[in-house]
C-alpha cells in the first residue's frame, strides 16, 4: 500500500475465545512490529450463552452478571467494542423484553459496544432503549440484491455486512466503493458460495436458541463432516486471501471479519496468524500465543485442583 491505512479486524468468540482473544491482544500489544501495518481489533463478536436474541449460532448456557462484566471488561479495557450477535431471524415483539438480554445490554451500555441486528422489531428496540450501541447490519439478512443493498448501506448503520456470495462481485464492489468504510467483509467463509440452505440454516439456529434445543443437528449437503480446519478453509471458494484482501484495502474498505463460531480454536488461531501477522512471523507468532496459552490454561487447572 502506498500509505498506511487504519484496518480494522472484527473478531469470533466473545465469550467462546475469550481468552485466545486476550492473549492476541497482548500478544499486539508487545510484539507491534510483527503484525501487518495498520492493522487493529475493530470488535469482538459474539453472545452471552443462553441469550434469545442470538442468531447465527444457537449457544446455550448462562452466565451470571458478575461474569458478564468480566467479559466486557475483557475487551473495553483496550477500549475494543464488545459486540453482541443480536441476529435471531425470529425474534417477535414479545421477545425484545426478555429480562436476560435487557441485563447484558444494560451492563455494557457504557458508548462502546455494538449490536448486530437481523430484525426490525429489535433493532427499533434497541434504538429508542439503548440509543448508545452502534448497529450492524447482520449477513444473516441474506442481502445479496444489490439495490436492496445500496438502500440497507444509506441507512442508519454503522456498518453493514456484506453477504460473502458478493465479496468478488466486480459490479457490486465497484458500486460500494464510494461508501466502502461502512461495508465490512468476510473474508474466511467457510459455506459455499450460493448455498440454498443458508437462509434455513439460519432460521433452525434461530429456532434452537428461542426454545433451547439443543438436540438439533442442522445437517447441510454442503459442509463435510470432516473436522474443520483453516488449510480446508483456504481451498474454499469464498475465501480471500491476503493479497485480495490488500487490494480491497486500495479500494477504501477497511473492515474485515473472520469467521470463527461453532468451529475449534485451532482454526481461528491459524485465521488469525494468516490474515493479521507479516508472513516471516507467523511461527514467532504462533509459539508466543500458543505458549502464553498453555501457560494460563495450566494456571486455571491448578486452580481448580485447590
């Protein structure tokens, strides 16, 4: 790049890789030089276990309000959004006042954090009763006509998330570039391009976090029943690679987000060191994390042995 760019990385697992999110982040902190230039953590996604509101991925649990504040405080104390995954494709009028969610809003209503929203009944919700969140638009929208996009992008949205089915659409990118700071993209999709389930897959997760079900196994003709993994991940026909990446970079969009719910660690950890560290230090990088990592998890074994 001709002139270093302020990038920003929106990364899975709020509560999920909490910790794997907080080793990067030191790990950012210390080593600056080792990581691509320009390059910083725009957010971390994700849910509170057992939230309704969540879509995209059912996650079932509970987490009592002190923990809660831990999370959040994991981030904003970097001042880094936490952002909620509030992208349930069902959610009703009756559904925005579950006291669960309420409580997750109010403790990080601090001007920080951010929404992700899929219906309007939430997100006029969320407007009138937490008007400090920014809003994104979900890609759960299934969004991919692009005049509807081009009014979704007008609207009043922080970001919005471009549906990955048109992340090399030449004529859609070509058409977003004069508001390519508002469009974030993803760029480690590990669903095939044009996949007729997707919109269904959607609606079931959504279905299982409303009636906590978790006996469901959305099975999709397109995903191998293979472990996951990133080396997989690169061969897929929706992945971008770093070089694609930096030219999207020239064209003024600066907002990427790494895929990561529902899949193991070891696949975000190596998205993370291909798409945010230098090449000759992704194995300096590696070792670093995967030993600060092995040392706090020992750490909280002990702990439990006590």
């Amino acid at each position: 790049m001709s002139e270093t760019k302020e990038v920003y990385w929106h990364l899975p697992g709020l509560c999920y890789f909490r910790l794997l999110n907080q080793v990067l982040i030191n790990t950012m902190r210390e080593y600056p030089e080792k990581f691509r230039d320009g390059y910083r953590i725009g957010s971390v996604y994700g849910t509170i276990p057992g939230a309704i509101w969540n879509g995209g991925r059912a996650v079932f649990g509970i987490s009592n309000k002190a923990e809660i504040e831990r999370v959040i405080a994991t981030y904003n104390q970097y001042g880094i959004p936490a952002r909620f995954t509030w992208s349930n494709s069902l959610l009703e009028e009756k559904h925005v006042y579950d006291t669960y969610c309420n409580m997750i809003m109010k403790v990080a209503d601090n001007g920080l954090n951010q929404a992700i929203v899929n219906q309007p009944v939430l997100e006029e919700y969320i407007r009138r009763e937490y008007p400090s969140y920014k809003l994104i638009s979900s890609t759960t929208k299934r969004m991919v006509d692009p005049a509807r996009l081009q009014e979704e992008v007008m609207k009043d949205y922080f970001l919005v998330v471009l549906d990955y089915d048109l992340n090399r659409n030449e004529e859609v990118i070509k058409q977003l570039e004069p508001v390519a700071n508002k469009i974030e993209i993803l760029v480690n999709e590990i669903c095939f391009p044009g996949c007729p389930k997707r919109a269904e897959h959607y609606r079931e997760e959504s279905r299982s976090q409303l009636e906590f079900d978790n006996r469901t196994n959305f099975r999709c003709p397109n995903n191998s029943r293979e472990k996951r993994n990133f080396e997989e991940c690169m061969k897929r026909p929706a992945f971008m690679s770093t070089e694609e990446v930096e030219r999207y970079i020239e064209r003024g969009f600066v907002n990427f987000k790494i895929v990561g719910r529902g899949l193991p660690q070891q696949f975000v950890l190596d998205s993370y060191l291909y798409f945010l560290v230098k090449d000759d230090a992704r194995e300096f990088i590696r070792g670093k994390i995967t030993g600060t990592l092995n040392y706090l998890m020992e750490q909280q074994r002990a702990a439990m042995r006590r």
